[in-house]
C-alpha cells in the first residue's frame, strides 16, 4: 500500500501569505497513486451503494469522475454560476470575503437517489455544505461525503451534517 501523502505537494504561501497548499496535481500525475487512491475511495463509497456522486468544480470533477467510472454510476456536476446549460437551480454561499453561488443542472437526477459528495479537499466546510444543501433542494438524497484530503484543524467535518470520509489528513 502506498503512502499517498508522499504524492501531495505542499506549497508555502499559496494563494495567500500563511497559508498551506496541499496540491493534489502531484497525486494525479503518478498513474499508480491516482489507482490507488481511486480504489481506495472505491472501497468507501462502494459501501454505501450510491446512485450517483455529486462532483465539485473543479478538483472535485477528477475524483468524482474517476470514481463514477470505476463504481460504474452517474456523476452530477456542481458549477459556479453560469457554467451549465439549461434550467439549473442556485444555491448562494457564504466565502471569506464576500458570497458564491453553485449551480446544478434542474431534473437531471430523479428525487430520492443516493448520491455521495465527492471532491479532493475538505477545508472549512462550506462549500461542500452549501452543494449537499443544493443537491437536497432537488430531492436527492445525501447519504455521505468522501475526499482526498481534509484539513481537520479548519473543522469543516462539523459543517456537514452525513457522514464524512478522507484519505489523507492533516492537522496543520
């Protein structure tokens, strides 16, 4: 078994003075880490028999993609606003500084399936939040939430309110 923290890059003061940023683009450069990370998300999700995973732009795409392949289900993508065709439904969120909005397309899942939230970093918590809130507005129901890596000194497990899986972890 690999050791997949050997395969994330940390960068200092990226995007902004004092903070870490744990690059997963190291990870998805070396075939056998990506697999194995993959697989080993596998085993996590598989488990809960989802019918789809809700992807996060745009890191979350990757994994949840992968995933889907692998798990042979549907993907449903959350975007920002304005990046999906046709009739979407809109969820404002709070940022640092300011507020977003995340789309999904409207009707594309029936209500009642079982979907997974998937995307590479759990940090504060609020966007994923903020994509399962949008993916229940729709009828679908979230079972789980699975990432790469979580950043569990920024709390943002507490923020969602299903069960929360991470490969990786780090405290600081």
């Amino acid at each position: 078994m690999l050791n997949l923290k050997e395969h994330i890059r940390t960068i200092s003061d990226y995007p902004k003075p004092g903070i870490q940023f744990y690059d997963v683009g190291t990870l998805l450069a070396n075939g056998q880490a990506w697999r194995e990370t993959i697989d080993r998300l596998a085993e996590v999700v598989s488990a809960e028999k989802p019918d789809v995973l809700l992807g996060i732009e745009s890191r979350g795409f990757l994994v949840s993609s992968a995933l889907a392949a692998r798990l042979g289900i549907g993907l449903v993508m959350i975007r920002k606003k304005g990046k999906l065709p046709g009739k979407v439904i809109s969820r404002s969120y709070a940022l640092e500084y300011g507020e977003d909005v995340m789309e999904m397309q409207e009707g594309i899942v029936a209500p009642g399936n079982k979907a997974v939230l998937c995307d590479d970093l759990l940090a504060t918590g609020g966007t994923a939040a903020a994509a399962a809130a949008l993916a229940r507005q729709s009828g679908i129901n979230v079972i789980r939430a699975a990432f790469v890596i979580e950043l569990t000194f920024l709390n943002g497990r507490a923020k969602l309110d299903m069960p929360v899986s991470s490969l990786l972890s780090y405290d600081s």
